[in-house]
C-alpha cells in the first residue's frame, strides 16, 4: 500500500538528502542499481546533489544489471563509478574452492561477498564521511530495525538509509510517476536484485527477497555490506 502521506514521505527524503550533501561531505551512494536504488539515483542526480554515486562490480552480475549503467548515463548522463574485486583474490577463491563454492555453505558465501563485495566497498569509503544505501525495513527479517541515520562504527562514518521508511509500493509509485529507468528483471520477478549465481525470481506472495540465496535461512541473508563480527551493523540511530 503507498503510503498515507506519501508527498510528505518523499519531501523527508528529499531533506535527507540534501542535509547529507550539506553536512557530510564527500558523501556516497552505493548503487546496487535496482529499483530502491534507483529512486535515490534519480533524487540526488536531478537535483544535482554532490552525492557520488558508486556500484560494486562483483564480477557475477546479470547483463540487466550491468545494462543499467548505460541507461543512467543515457538518462541523467552521469558515469557511475564501478569498484571491483581484487583479480588475485577472485582467482585464489576460485583455485581452492571452486566457482560456485558459495553454494557449499554460508561461510563460503559469505567469503565470496567479502572478496567481491566487501572488500570493494571498503576502498569505495575510504577518506568519506557518509555513505547512503537504498535499504528499506520492510525488506526482510534482517532489515526490521533500520534507522534512517545510524553510526557505522565499522567504517568510522555516518551510514544514511534514507528510504528506511518506504513501502515497495511507495517506491514503484515514485518509478513510474517519475519515469525512472529500472531493471528489466524486475517485470521478470525479481524484487531483489544481486549476484546472478545468487539471485532467483520469486512465486507470487514469497517475501521480497526470498530470492537472495534462497538456500538458507531468512537470518543469515546478508552479503557482508551492513555486518561486523557477523552481528548487523545497527549499533546506534542518531537523533
């Protein structure tokens, strides 16, 4: 359902925005170039916010995906900024255990995040003062105390998740009111979008990202992004 107020909801992320350019910079946007994403992409591009926007090449991403580069170039003609894995570090992954040795446990998924997303992210913070995520509460069981602000004590910076608050339906609204650009794949039944070796379309009612490696369970579906010492990174919401 799209929200009550959802003018209001949307002038609050507007304001969110607009303080992280005026408080916190050099400020960042991670990209995972999927639809929460792209309505951020679209707020901070349109009002020309100086907000880098940023996205991690793993190495492993569906063609939709990496198309979506060219379609924000072509629509708010901006290059986004791609971070990439370490090549040796793939290539030893892949020598001792496999290609697809994510499937064989959490652990070794959660490596090959490290390596291909983890890692990447780190250097993409490096000397910032914020990042912003396109993350949502009602995303999954993981995600259900997300605070717009919060202190990430692991990078040493303010972490912003300024659609904390939206619904999917508040989010679709603004793409198609918009007319912002999305990943086809999301017209195939994919509501959440990673890895192609990782991600799968969902039956109808499935939760939102029953998708993300959906051969464990609902608690350990994090890549690595928003966790230290395995515990979620939700230390503490800023006032």
């Amino acid at each position: 359902m799209i929200s009550a107020d959802y003018d209001g909801l949307v002038a609050a992320t507007r304001a969110t925005l607009e303080r992280i350019a005026a408080d916190f910079t050099p400020a960042v946007f991670a990209s995972s170039l999927a639809a929460e994403d792209m309505v951020l992409t679209d707020l901070i591009l349109r009002a020309k916010l100086p907000i880098g926007v940023f996205t991690l090449e793993t190495g492993r991403l569906h063609a939709e995906t990496l198309g979506m580069l060219d379609r924000i170039r072509e629509v708010y003609g901006y290059e986004v900024e791609a971070y990439r894995p370490d090549t040796a570090a793939v290539d030893a992954y892949v020598q001792q255990n496999g290609l697809n040795a994510f499937y064989d446990s959490v652990d070794m998924r959660k490596e090959c995040c490290r390596i291909r997303k983890v890692d990447p992210l780190n250097r993409a913070l490096a000397g910032k003062k914020a990042w912003v995520t396109g993350q949502r509460r009602a995303q999954s069981a993981t995600r259900s105390d997300l605070q717009v602000q919060e202190d990430d004590v692991a990078h040493g910076m303010v972490k912003f998740n300024p659609l904390a608050d939206w619904s999917e339906e508040d989010v679709w609204h603004y793409i198609r009111s918009s007319n912002v650009p999305y990943n086809p794949l999301h017209d195939r039944g994919y509501p959440s979008i990673g890895c192609e070796p990782c991600t799968r379309a969902i039956a109808p009612g499935e939760d939102v990202r029953a998708g993300r490696w959906w051969w464990e369970n609902p608690e350990s579906k994090e890549c690595g992004l928003h966790v230290v010492d395995g515990k979620l990174i939700r230390i503490k919401q800023i006032a």
